[in-house]
C-alpha cells in the first residue's frame, strides 16, 4: 500500500464519519435550523466524497454531478432558509 493509498482511505474515512455524524444531527436536531445547517453539512460532505471519488478515479463525468448536487443543495437551503423567515413572522 502507497502513501497515496492509505491518504485516500484515511480521507474517506474521515468524510464517511463526518456523514454519519451530520445524519444523527440532522435525525435528533431539536430545532428546524439546526435540521437545516445539518443538511447542508451532509451535502457538503457528499459533494466532497464524490468529488475524491472523481479524482481517484480520474472520471471527470462525476465533477458534473458534483455541480449538480452543489446548485441543488444550495437552491435547498435557501428555500428552508425563507421558509424560516416566513415561518417566524
């Protein structure tokens, strides 16, 4: 096994535990907004698996899922975000 070899793991392994901690937040958050924020996380943290996925891989076709997921995640936390606003007034 290479020094590249066990980056790539410990890195996987260090996003797929961040993903399984965002996902308890985002099942427990006792708030809508702590729900929301946790989300966000596991769609970053899913951009960034993919991403390293991509880059292993050297397959360029999942950098446009990586767009699409991102500009999806992004329309969805701003729709929450006004769905807050709106909520509280």
């Amino acid at each position: 096994m290479t020094l590249d070899n066990l980056l790539v793991m410990v890195t996987f392994t260090a996003l797929v535990a961040g993903l399984v901690m965002a996902f308890y937040r985002l099942l427990i958050g006792p708030s809508l907004a702590d729900r929301v924020v946790a989300m966000d996380l596991v769609s970053a943290l899913t951009i960034s698996i993919i991403a390293l996925f991509a880059i292993v891989t050297d397959e360029a076709v999942l950098l446009d899922v990586v767009a699409v997921v991102a500009l999806t995640s992004f329309l969805g936390t701003i729709a929450f975000a006004y769905y807050i606003e709106v909520r509280k007034t």
